[in-house]
C-alpha cells in the first residue's frame, strides 16, 4: 500500500463476537503518481452493509470498491466534487446490483469517506458510522447519525443516555442503495487540519459500545496501530455485538 509522508495510519476491522462474517469494509487509497496526488490527494472509507445473509457485504464492497475507484479516477480538481460524485455511482451501482439479484434486494450500506489534500479535510457521510477530530486532547462529531435515534436526538426528544440504549438505535434514515436519491452529507467547504490532529472513522460496532471521550483517551495515549488494537479490544470486551471498524489518520 502506498503512503506518502505527511500522515500516519492503521486500520483494524474484526467480527465481534456474535457475527458469523463481517459486512464491515475499509479501504485506504492514494493516486499512483505525484502529479494525481497533488490534486486529489488521499482517500479513506468505512462502509457498515445490511440486509442480511450476502446482502450487506456485498454492498459495502461495492461501495468501498467504486468510491475508491470513481475517486482516483476524478478528472478535476475539487476533492469535495469527487466525493459527491463517487457515493453518487456506488449509490448507483449497488441498486443496479440489486435489480440484478433479487434475492439481495433492501440491501445498502453505511459509507464515510474522507479525502486529504495537504492540510484541507474534505469528507462524504452517510448511515451511522461516524467520522471524529481529535485535536488538543477533546474530540468532536464531524458527521451526524442517519438514525432513527440520531434524528431523536438531534431533536431533544432523547438524552445521550437515553439514545445508548433505544432498542430502534440501529434503525437507519439514510444509507447507500435504500433509497432512489442519493442521500448523505459532504463538506461545504474544506475543513483545515494542523499537526497533530487525528482522524478517527468507525462503524456503530465500535462507537456503541466505546464512548468518545474514551476513543480520544486511546487515540492520545498510544500509536495508530496500538490504539486501534485497544479499541477493538474493549469493544469486544463489552459484548462485541456487531462487527467492529476503525480507522486512524493522524496528521504530522
């Protein structure tokens, strides 16, 4: 895997402890040549599927895999542009994957992507998984939950704590291939980053289970690789109920 100087990574994706496979997909990714990197820049994503037996791993693959591949290929110069268009085809192509076989129909995916070019962080959300900045030791929620819950909190008609234990907490509003529009939320502008700040993206398997404040105690105290390992750790350690995800960026 190519990774130029300027960021460091990990990744870590496990089964949990109650699934029999993961429908959890990650994917990091940089233009092959200099000239492409400096204009697009890098590329991360998680992607949470659904829809049962096959249905949710296949549409995470195809979502990671035509992100990535829409996203390398972009023609301009406008990293956001590249976002919307990339969930715009994998939005696309898991529909059509599902005209084709019947038998995954209701199929989507959670799908968050972040692309860096120098320091500006451009990102694409939909679904459940979230996307984190940890800088100066506090963390904050860049994307909102497309969840019934997430719309009742973001509401007042829950509390934080209310929202932990909801039993409709992984009923989704929005996902790639629900529904004939392209749903999601993108950047309206470049978001600057600055040395030291970390990005943490993951599926609801980490984040329902491990809290923010402890996600940013992690990701402060150890290395990429080790804290994704901690992470993934104590999620399991609480019930590993759903398929778990990380990734980390941080910036030097």
């Amino acid at each position: 895997m190519l990774l130029r100087p300027g960021l460091e990574l990990a990744n870590l994706s496990d089964v949990g402890l109650h699934r029999q496979q993961n429908e959890d997909y990650f994917c990091y990714a940089e233009p092959a040549s200099d000239e492409d990197f400096k204009r697009i820049g890098r590329l991360a994503i998680v992607a949470d599927g659904m829809g049962g037996h096959e249905g949710g791993q296949v549409a995470s693959g195809i979502a990671i895999d035509t992100v990535r591949d829409v996203y390398l290929a972009y023609p301009g110069v406008d990293p956001g542009e590249a976002l919307l268009t990339a969930f715009q085809d994998a939005h696309a192509a898991i529909q059509a994957h599902a005209r084709e076989h019947p038998e995954l129909r209701g199929m989507g995916t959670t799908c968050t992507a972040v692309a860096l070019r120098d320091r500006d962080l451009y990102y694409g959300h939909v679904g459940d998984s979230r996307l984190y900045l940890i800088r100066d030791s506090a963390i904050s929620q860049v994307t909102d939950d497309h969840s019934l819950v997430g719309r009742l909190l973001r509401d007042g008609q829950i509390t934080p704590e209310e929202a932990a234990v909801h039993p409709d907490r992984n009923v989704l509003t929005a996902a790639l291939g629900m529904d004939s529009a392209v749903p999601g939320d993108f950047s309206e502008a470049p978001v600057p980053l600055y040395p030291n700040d970390i990005l943490l993206i993951c599926t609801d398997g980490l984040h329902g289970l491990v809290n923010g404040e402890e996600l940013c105690h992690m990701a402060l105290s150890n290395p990429p690789r080790e804290a994704c390992r901690e992470m993934v750790r104590l999620a399991n350690e609480r019930g590993g109920f759903d398929n778990i995800t990380v990734q980390i960026l941080k910036v030097m």
